[in-house]
C-alpha cells in the first residue's frame, strides 16, 4: 500500500472465536488507520467471531467447507468469495483449514497467517502442549506469509513470553493470546503503510523496522 489516498482492503478468515479478528478491528478503530475490513469470512456457521463482527456491522460471509465435495471445491469458491472484496491482504486469524497450493499461489504476497508457536518449531496442532512437553521456557507466536506449505513461509514477525512452571496448555494459550494480538496488530500497522516487503530471495523486510521482535 503506497497510495495514501486508498484504504487498504483487508478481508479476514477465521474458524472459531476470532479474538485475533476482533483486536484488529478494534485496533482500525481506535488508530484510525487507513485501513478497511471489507468482509470476514468463516467456514464454519457457529464460528463465535462471525456473531461478533456481525455485531460491529462488518460484512460477513460464512462457506461452510463441510458443504463442499472437496478440499479443491471449497478453497476455488473461497477463492472467488475473496476476490469479489478485492483484498490487498487476506489475513488468516485462527482458520483452521490446509489451504490447497493454487489458492496459495492466487493470493501470493497477500496471504498472511499467525501461528501460536515460534516457527518452524510446532507446526500444526497441539503447539501449547508440545511447548511444555519439550520444557520450553519462551512460548511464542509467529506471523508469516503463508506457502503451501502447512504454517511455513517468510516470517514477518515473532513473540514471545515466558512458561511458567505451573503451566498448563490453557494458561500458556491464554499468555500467548496476549502477545499474538500485539503482533498481528503490529504487523498490520507496517502493512497498511506499505512497509513491509517479500523480497526476491524468500526474506521479508520491514523497512525502518530493525527488530520484528515482541515480548511480554
Ligand atoms: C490462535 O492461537 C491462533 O494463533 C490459532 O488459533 C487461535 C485462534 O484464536 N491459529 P482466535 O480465534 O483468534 O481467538
């Protein structure tokens, strides 16, 4: 986004509760950025962050993916929802869904995912529990451009907090959750100001931004 004059569009996709959709939204509120959600999609009926952000007024879709014969069915008509808001970013916020390689390869340099763990440790499920089942003492979250492959791609920014010796899966998930909203919301700020940049060699640069690392 360079045009000071265009809001940047951004569409969200989220499979459950959508604390990480809510905290960017209200954040585009309370920071009044140059930013817009056009529309949040789930692909669940009872996913709790479509209840909400019905509530805001936000434009809502729901493509329920059980309704579909096929991974490839559903990702070519979430495709199509998509591109009918004319995203500049599509950011993923708790989608719990494999998403197929030309869907990836539709939104490339778009597709943004954040991932409860600090990449490429723990991709997929459980990150929380493989957390403490390793000992870690620092959980974190990661936000990176999505590939086709399951939670890889160039990192964007990262954060951390520590475990504590009484931890368990939901206490860590709950420090973490924290940390995850400041990220995202930060790595939306250098979105919407065309700050960040994949480039050619697979790395991503922030420019101005020297440290893409948070803690609590
Ligand atoms: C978050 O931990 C997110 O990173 C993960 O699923 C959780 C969803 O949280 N992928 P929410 O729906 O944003 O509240």
């Amino acid at each position: 986004m360079t045009d000071s004059s265009k809001k940047c569009r951004i569409v969200i996709l989220i499979s459950g509760r959508g604390s990480n959709m809510q905290s960017i939204v209200e954040t585009i509120k309370k920071k009044q950025l140059a930013a817009e959600v056009v529309a949040v999609i789930a692909n669940k009926a009872d996913a709790l962050g479509i209840q909400w952000a019905q509530e805001q007024g936000l434009v809502t879709e729901v493509l329920e993916h059980k309704a579909f014969a096929s991974r490839q069915q559903f990702d070519d008509q979430l495709a199509t929802v998509i591109q009918t808001y004319q995203p500049d970013y599509v950011l993923l916020a708790g989608f719990m869904r494999i998403l197929s390689p030309s869907f990836v390869e539709q939104f490339d340099g778009k597709l943004i995912n954040i991932h409860p763990s600090l990449l490429p440790l723990f991709p997929g499920l459980n990150t929380h529990q493989q957390a403490l089942d390793a000992q870690l003492q620092w959980h974190g979250c990661t936000v990176h451009f999505v590939t086709a492959v399951l939670d890889h791609g160039p990192i964007i920014a990262q954060g951390i907090v520590p475990v504590q010796q009484e931890d368990d899966e939901t206490s860590l998930a709950g420090r973490l959750l924290a940390i995850e909203h400041r990220v995202y919301n930060e790595v939306l700020q250098w979105l919407v100001e065309g700050r960040v940049r994949l480039l050619e060699t697979g790395r991503v640069q922030v420019d101005g931004v020297a440290h893409r690392a948070f803690a609590l």
